[in-house]
C-alpha cells in the first residue's frame, strides 16, 4: 500500500518550534551550522528529503564547522558517562579484553595529538577490532584526507540519529 502521508516522526519534527527542533538537532551533531541547515529545509516530505538536507549541509561544512560537530563525540572506548546514544553506538567496544582498551586509548591519544581532535568513526555495527584497526589505517592519513573521511564518517552517524529522532514520536 503506498502512502502519501508523512511519517508521524516527521511530521512532529516538522512541526516542532525552531528551539525544539534545533535542540534535538544539536543532540545529533553538535555543529550548529548543520542544525541550522536542516531547520531552514523543513518542513521535509520525507524521511530521504531529510537526510539528503544533512548530507547536503555536511558538504557545505567549514573545518571550524567539522571541528564543533567533532567536540560532541566522546573518544572510542570512552563513551559520555548517562548517555544511553554514545554508549549505544560504541558498543562494539564493551565486551574488549582490558588489553584491547588499553591499545584504543593509546591509539586515540596518539590520533588526537596527530590531527587535533577525537577519532571519528560510524562505530555501530562494528566490532573493537574493527575500530581498531580503522584507527591504526587512519592515522598515517594527511590531514586534508582525513578530514573528508570524518566529513563521511559523521555523515553516517547523523543518518542513524536523525533515523532514531524520526522514530521517537
């Protein structure tokens, strides 16, 4: 059965006032310009009209921009203490033997002191060794590369969130 209504996630989004929507906005990405590129594009028709905005305002983001929507995310291995989202998509992480934590803190601190910032990765769905191992590849990279790829990388995290704001109605 086709359907031409919006989802009920969507239409509550849709309708929200400015400060609510960019609250819940800002808790998907910390970047303000990017929640404010997602406000000026509702209301949305669809769930897709809504991602495509995102991916669209990744794109435009500024390294200052990118540098904002990282300091929102806790390092790998060390989610935000009483956040149930950080804690969620860092899961891969909570069953690691103490050796495999130990090596992700060394590898995010030798990442940061690196590039000036948290290792980002779309962590769910992946296994420590994957992130591991992601970090390890990652930080030979130029910091011109690497910054596209976490353009890329938080582009899929704010897929996934914007997915789960949708389903909280």
């Amino acid at each position: 059965m086709t359907t031409t209504s919006t989802p009920s996630g969507l239409a509550r989004f849709n309708t929200l006032p400015d400060a609510a929507a960019r609250s819940e906005l800002l808790e998907a990405c910390a970047s303000t310009a990017w929640a404010e590129r997602l406000l000026a594009a509702r209301p949305c028709a669809g769930a897709e009209d809504l991602y495509a905005a995102s991916d669209a305002a990744m794109a435009e983001l500024t390294a200052a921009d990118l540098a904002q929507a990282m300091a929102g995310h806790p390092p790998i291995g060390r989610p935000k203490p009483g956040d149930p989202t950080s804690a969620r998509e860092q899961s891969g992480m909570a069953g690691a033997c103490e050796d495999l934590k130990a090596e992700m803190l060394e590898l995010n601190l030798a990442y940061q002191e690196k590039f000036g910032h948290v290792f980002l990765i779309c962590a769910t769905g992946r296994t420590a060794e994957q992130m591991r191992d992601a970090v390890k590849e990652r930080i030979g990279n130029a910091p011109e590369q690497e910054r596209e790829i976490v353009r890329t990388e938080l582009g899929k995290i704010n897929r996934i969130r914007l997915a789960r704001l949708l389903e909280d109605a």
